[in-house]
C-alpha cells in the first residue's frame, strides 16, 4: 500500500512538468510568430523608406533642373554638360529636356532623341501637374522598361514651356531591391496595377507578373500593412508583408518561405520533448528509488 501511494504521489508531482512544457511550446510558437511578423514590418517599413527617399530624391533632382535659367531658356550648350553631370551623381537616373512640342531637346550623348508628346506622363506635366509618375512604358531611347518621373519647365511668366522628365528602367530598380534582399527575404515592388516593377527573379519583371488577382494586393492597396500567407504553384507556402507607398502607389512587398520560422519551431519543439523526456526520466527514477526504499523497509 505504501508503495502504491508513494508511486501515485510521484507521477501526480510529475504531470505539471508535463502539462507546462505543453503550454510552453504553444506559447513559444505563438510568440514566435508575433515576434517574427513584427521585425518583418518593419524590415518592409524600412524598405518603404528607401524607395520613397529615392523617388523623393530624383524628383528633388528634376525640380531643382527645371528651374534652372539654362533650362528655362533651352540654352543646349548649357544645359548638356548639366544633365551629364547630374546622370554620374545619380546613376540609375537618365535626365532629358523635352520642349512644348513633345521632342526631347537635351540629353546626355549616349542615348538617341525621341517624341513623346504623346505619352501620359509628358501630357500630365504639360498640363501643370508638379510631379509626375508614368505607368511603366517602353522607353523609345533605349528600348527597356521603365518608369517615368516628370515635372514642367516654366518660363519667367509661369507659362509651361516644357517637361523635365527622369527615367528608371525596371532592371536599375531590381538592382536597388535586390540589394536590400537577404537569403531569407526577397524584397519585391508591385505598381497599382498589380504587376510586379522590381523583384531578385528578374524574370517576374521582364514578364510582368501578375498579381492583382492576390489577397495581399488586394488588401495592401487600401493603405493598411498587413500580412498574407499564400499558396504558390508548386504548392509550398510563402508569407508576405505588404505596406503601400503613398507617393508612387507602389505596394512595397517582403516575402519569406513558410520555411524559414521552421527551424527555431522544430527547435521549440525539441526543447519542450527533451523537457518531457527529462520530467519522465526523473519520474522513473524516482519510481525505482521508491520501490528500493519500500523493498528496504519491507526487509
């Protein structure tokens, strides 16, 4: 009889140890989680601060030319040396004059004139529109894709005489996101039309992926950050932070494989099994220093 109460004693001492480790493999997992979507944000509010300091800053860039006396007078000779000084400053930038007509007067050597009077973005800025933000087009100088930035040239009565325009192609952007990727991270823009204008798969780009049918577009386009977990094609999950840029409309994305939380969850669970094993290791061990002391006594 002794041994029986003693025995019952024991493993009614163990069971909290093991109802514990449960909730704490639960609670682990769940903080986890909560820990990772927070640094998550903020990695993409932090990506979203980049993009917008570099349209910011391009825009800075063709303001502060448009309203340069050479510019406003179309002095060619002047204004050349100008806008290639400005494309060493900022690489991924291509400045051009474009005169009422729609023709590109000034531009730097490397690349050929073209007429744009047509395009949305010239006649947006022709119509006094400060700051311009094309849909991504195919630059008619170079033949890439690429987006547009413009701002108006006034003369000194306030007329529009013109459009100061930048250009970025879509493979200069990639560059710039695929540099504030990790292994683990893939930073991607998505224009508000859904498709993808800058990703690490170069291949999204070039073939302009659509996902304006997906939940987290959808969503990160109303102007709430939030998070989505999507089911690719070949059937593994990914998880994607999303946040909108009010001043490009871009949705700017951070997507992770579902993968990546595994090992510290696999850890979690390998903590809370070895503190299973180990509070029912101490319990056998104690059943038999109990049954030898009872067998003891007994003698």
């Amino acid at each position: 009889m002794k041994m029986r109460i003693m025995t019952i004693l024991l493993f009614v001492g163990i069971i909290p140890t093991i109802v514990i480790s449960l909730l704490y493999y639960r609670v682990s997992q769940k903080n986890f989680q909560t820990d990772r979507d927070q640094l998550n944000m903020h990695k993409v509010q932090a990506i979203q601060s980049e993009v917008d300091a570099l349209y910011s800053m391009h825009m800075a860039v063709l303001k502060l030319l448009a309203r340069n006396s050479s510019v406003r007078t179309y002095d060619l000779k002047k204004i050349k040396p100008m806008l290639a000084d400005m494309e060493k400053t900022h690489p991924m930038f291509i400045p051009i004059a474009v005169d009422r007509r729609g023709r590109q007067v000034a531009k730097t050597e490397t690349y050929k004139m073209s007429e744009i009077g047509d395009r949305q973005f010239y006649i947006d800025a022709m119509g006094g529109k400060e700051e311009v933000l094309s849909e991504v087009v195919v630059s008619r100088s170079t033949g890439l894709l690429t987006v547009i930035m413009a701002t108006p040239i006034h003369d000194n009565d306030g007329k529009v005489t013109g459009v100061m325009q930048g250009s970025i192609n879509l493979m200069q952007l990639t560059e710039f996101v695929t540099h504030l990727s990790s292994k683990e991270l893939s930073a991607f823009i998505v224009d508000k039309d859904g498709k993808i204008i800058a990703h690490p798969n170069k291949d999204f780009v070039m073939n302009r992926k659509d996902v304006a049918a997906t939940p987290y577009f959808k969503k990160g386009m109303t102007g709430t950050p939030g998070v989505e977990e999507i089911t690719q094609s070949s059937g593994g999950k990914s998880i994607i932070y999303y946040s909108l840029d009010k001043k490009t409309g871009w949705l700017i994305c951070l997507e992770t494989s579902e993968r990546t939380g595994g090992d510290r969850k696999i850890e979690v669970l390998w903590l809370t099994l070895l503190s299973f094993i180990i509070a029912l290791a101490a319990a056998l061990a104690g059943y038999h220093l109990i049954k030898r002391i009872v067998n003891s006594d007994a003698q």
